[in-house]
C-alpha cells in the first residue's frame, strides 16, 4: 500500500489507515476477539497506521492494540493515540502534570515505553492559543514519552490556529464528500507547513457506504442513536452533522457515481485520498471483511474529473446549506 510522509515527524503511514472508536465503545458491542481479527486483517492489507484513544471504552481500544502489537511486534505499526476527553474540557486541566499522567497511562495501555503520536483530542478552543499547552506537549517529545504531537479538531478555524504552531505534525479533522470545506481552507494551509492530515469520519458513520434507509436502526449504545443532534457530543462526529434522512438520500445519489468494480464506501475513501494534502484517512472496521474492503481502496484508479464535478454539486446541493457554515 502506498505510503505518505508526515513532513513535521519524519514518519511514514499508510494511505488507508484504521480507526478504532468502534473496537472501544459507542458503536455497539465488539467482543475482543473480533476486535483483534480486524486489526490483523487491516495489518495484513497493508495498513500501517491505526488511531485510538484514551477515551475509546476508557481504554479497552488502547488496551486491544496493545495486545496486538504483542502478537505482531514486527507488523511496522505507527499508533496514534488521543488525550484530554476522559476529564471536562476545561483548559486549566491541559497541563504538563496532567499531560504526563494521561500519556503514561496510553503507554501503559499500549504496552510501549514512547507514544508514536499523541493527539489533543478536540480540546475547548482556547488551548489552540495557549503557548503553555505547546511548550508542555514539547517537553513530552524531549522526555521521550512522545514521538510526535498534533491535534484532532472540530472546526476549520482550529484547523489553521493548529497548523501555525510549529511542534503540531498532524491534524485530524472530519473530510468527506459530505464535508467539504477542509478542501479549499485547510489543505492548503497544511499543504504549505508540511503538516500531515488524517482525515476521519470518513464515510459520514456509515451514511456514504450506500447501506442504511430511512428505516435503519442502531443499537441504544451507538451514537448514531443517542448523538444525532449533538446531545452527547459534537454533532459533527455523528453522520458529519448531516441529518439522516438527508444523509441516506444524498447517500443514494452518490452511489450512482461509482465506478464499476468498486463500493460506494471504496469510492468515498477513493475521493478522500485523491485530495491533495491529505496524508491518511481512518475508516473504522467492525469485521475483517470491512477492513480489508477499506484497504483495497487505495490500488483504485483516481477519480476522473467528471465524477470528481459530480461529488461538489451533490454537495453544493443536498449538504452544504447544513454543514459548511458550522465547521
């Protein structure tokens, strides 16, 4: 699988990433050992990059990578985990002392001595424009209990506030056909600072897989039932703040624009990569099939430019009014 370089880190990720939220918590129930077969069969399709949290299941997503790096030591994983959602989002708590508390615990749950990449995990706005929480995330990668540091945002402006400071190698922000906006104003910018980008939420929570309708449920512990409007956290991590039935509408019209020989998910993972600036995306997995399926979108062809036209007027027309201006 193609690999991509974050410049500010020196270190070398796969295209197609895994994130792992689901294997912790909020999508349903994920027993351990399905767990751990979707992270051998991304491993073994030749993904290299998977992102977790501290707050994935308190842990339990950290705790499973962890075992797996013990099972496949030589497997040639970069893990990128986050911090600061296991406590309110109060900036006073985005301290070194708490910084180093909460690193020492990811690396006791991944079993490792220094943390490839640590993440802050969409922290309250003001911590973007602290110097103290960069000058403590510095002190990390000197201590050698982080490689590298970056951030995971909500919004575009957080994007940009990020990518000015010179320590910060990644950010993680929400881009899709049904988000559009990091396009034109932060991939750019990114683009310019060799910042890396991991792009998540890729597939809108399944709304861009072309397989849920208007009647779809989702289980009571799924955000998808219990985060539609934001009530348990940002509206934007649930169906990229689409509301659902125009998402499963958009969603149809979108699979139409498949190519032959390709899922619609494939396609939407297709069109996220071809995005100049883009460094991986992490599409979640809850079998081995849907992981593998994931992986295989990166040997597919580029997406002609009519498609690619195809993709903006959806969203020009069925999306934007809903999510442009928010994030």
């Amino acid at each position: 699988m193609e690999q991509r370089t974050i410049e500010r880190s020196g270190q070398h990720v796969s295209v197609i990433g895994l994130g792992t939220w689901q294997l912790g918590a909020d999508w349903g129930d994920v027993r351990e050992e399905d767990a751990l077969a979707v992270l051998a069969a991304a491993a073994d399709a030749g993904v290299t990059f998977f992102d977790t949290a501290d707050v994935y299941g308190d842990g339990r997503s950290e705790q499973l990578i962890g075992k797996f790096l013990r099972e496949r030591p030589d497997a040639g994983l970069t893990v990128a985990t986050k911090m600061g959602r296991r406590v309110d989002l109060d900036p006073a708590l985005y301290t070194l002392e708490n910084f180093r508390a909460w690193t020492d615990r990811s690396r006791r749950n991944l079993g490792v001595d220094r943390l490839d990449l640590v993440q802050l995990h969409c922290p309250p706005p003001a911590v973007y424009s602290s110097d103290a929480v960069f000058d403590a995330l510095d002190t990390l990668v000197e201590e050698e209990a982080i490689a590298s540091y970056g951030v995971s945002v909500e919004t575009c402006a957080e994007a940009l506030t990020a990518i000015a400071r010179p320590g910060t190698a990644t950010v993680q922000i929400i881009l899709n056909p049904f988000r559009l906006k990091p396009v034109t104003e932060v991939l750019p910018a990114a683009v310019e600072a060799g910042v890396g980008i991991i792009a998540r939420v890729p597939l809108a929570s399944g709304l861009l897989s072309g397989k849920y309708t208007a009647d779809t449920q989702f289980a009571e512990n799924d955000h998808r039932t219990f985060n539609r409007h934001g009530e348990a956290f940002d509206q934007g991590e649930t169906f990229a703040g689409v509301d659902f039935a125009t998402g499963v509408e958009a969603a149809q019209e979108f699979s139409a624009l498949v190519p032959e020989g390709a899922t619609p998910a494939q396609t939407a993972l297709r069109w996220i990569v071809q995005q100049p600036g883009v460094t991986t995306v992490i599409p979640g997995a809850r079998n081995p099939e849907q992981a593998r399926g994931n992986a295989e979108a990166a040997a597919l062809a580029p997406l002609d430019d009519a498609t690619l036209s195809a993709v903006q007027d959806l969203y020009d027309r069925r999306i934007r009014a809903q999510v442009h201006d928010r994030w």
